[in-house]
C-alpha cells in the first residue's frame, strides 16, 4: 500500500510540474486564447478547453439581439445550419450563458461560448467561467485554507508541508536566474533555519498541538 500511495504522489508531483513549468504547443487558430488557457488551467483540462477551442473555430456565429449590455448569439457547427444554439452574453456581469449548459456540467465553457468571445475579440476567458478547481493555484489556495484546521492535526502538518514546498518552489524559479538574487536567497534561507533551530522548532512535529502525540519516526 505505500508503494502504490507514494507512486500515485509522485505521479501527482510530475503532473504538478508539467502544468506550472512547462509550455505546451500553441496548435489552434486562436493562439491568444489558447495561451490564456495554458496558463491559467492544469495540463489536463487545458487538453479539454482546447478541444472546445478547436470546435469553436469551425463554428458560424451570428449576433441575433442586442438588448442594452446583454447580446444573444445563434451559433451553429459548420455544415450542420439546422441545430442552433443561442448563447447569451451579459458584457457587464462578464457572464456567458449557453443553453447546453455544457459549463454548468464539466466547469469548463464550451465551444459555443469561445466562439462567441472570438466573435466578440475577447482574447481571456472571463473570470466567472474559470473554475478554481481547475487551474493551477487550486491546490494550494486549498491547503491554505486548512493550515490551522484543529479537527485533523495530521492534515495540518500535511498541508503546511504542501504549502511551504509550493512557495519554495516559486522560490527557486525566481531566485535562480541570476546570481545576485541567488545569493540572496540562499542567505535567507539558510538564516532562516539556523534561527529555527535554535529556538527548538522540530520540523517533524510542528508544535501542532501540545497534547497531540504522533506516531514515532520510522527509521530502517
């Protein structure tokens, strides 16, 4: 069983990797939308919002009302004029609404709606139809968000561990590209730890809680 969990995190750890430090290939039409996506959503679910993008591309488009901030479009695929779908456009709220409600079941805006921000030269996803759940930062304004949590103690040393790695991380991407800045930090750093341990701070336990006792170290 620990062989099976540890292959699945660092399975989740590669994943992890690959959305924040790599860039995948810009293949669509719509290349300023595209890469708004790729950097805001995980690697997974940019594959699915790039498969609506590429479905919006061959897609026709027409303004059908336009009643004050709110504009309706008639979107149809090419080659198949008899089904429509009408998507509602509120510019003010930022608001898309389809009637297929593909957004309100997967998270992610369908192909009608992206067609309709090209139609529009809207080159960002709006804010309204970006899941959190979904992008990249998901994870850790997670674990932020149980740092203190005094129901689960273990889940707290977990998730201090998770956030303080994401913000090291961030740390060695910034601080590595030129000498001056790595000094710096590795200063900081190494500052950093020397004060902790002199105040006795165990990295092990985290003074959790005066009363929690953990499991001993398991060693070989």
């Amino acid at each position: 069983m620990e062989t099976v969990v540890s292959h699945y995190r660092n399975n989740e750890r590669v994943t992890e990797f690959n959305s924040k430090y790599t860039d995948p290939v810009l293949v669509t039409s719509l290349p300023a939308l595209e890469d708004f996506t790729a950097k805001t959503f995980t690697r997974n679910m940019f594959r699915e919002v790039r498969k609506e993008t590429e479905g919006a591309c061959a897609m026709n488009t027409e303004l059908i009302i336009q009643d004050g901030g709110k504009l309706y479009f008639k979107c149809n695929i090419f080659g198949v004029p008899e089904i429509d779908h009408v998507v509602e456009f509120d510019r003010v709220r930022g608001m898309l609404r389809c009637k297929c409600l593909w957004f309100e079941n997967r998270g992610i805006p369908c192909m009608h709606i992206i067609a309709c921000l090209k139609h529009q030269h809207v080159e960002v996803i709006p804010e309204r139809l970006v899941c959190k759940r979904w992008t990249k930062n998901a994870k850790s304004d997670f674990m932020k968000s149980n740092v203190d949590d005094p129901s689960d103690s273990d889940k707290v040393l977990k998730c201090r561990l998770g956030v303080l790695g994401a913000e090291c991380s961030r740390l060695m991407d910034v601080a590595c590209k030129n000498s001056i800045d790595f000094v710096e930090a590795i200063n900081v750093v190494v500052n950093t730890i020397t004060k902790l341990q002199k105040q006795g701070e165990n990295p092990c336990n985290g003074n959790l809680d005066d009363d929690y006792v953990v499991d001993p170290l398991v060693v070989k």
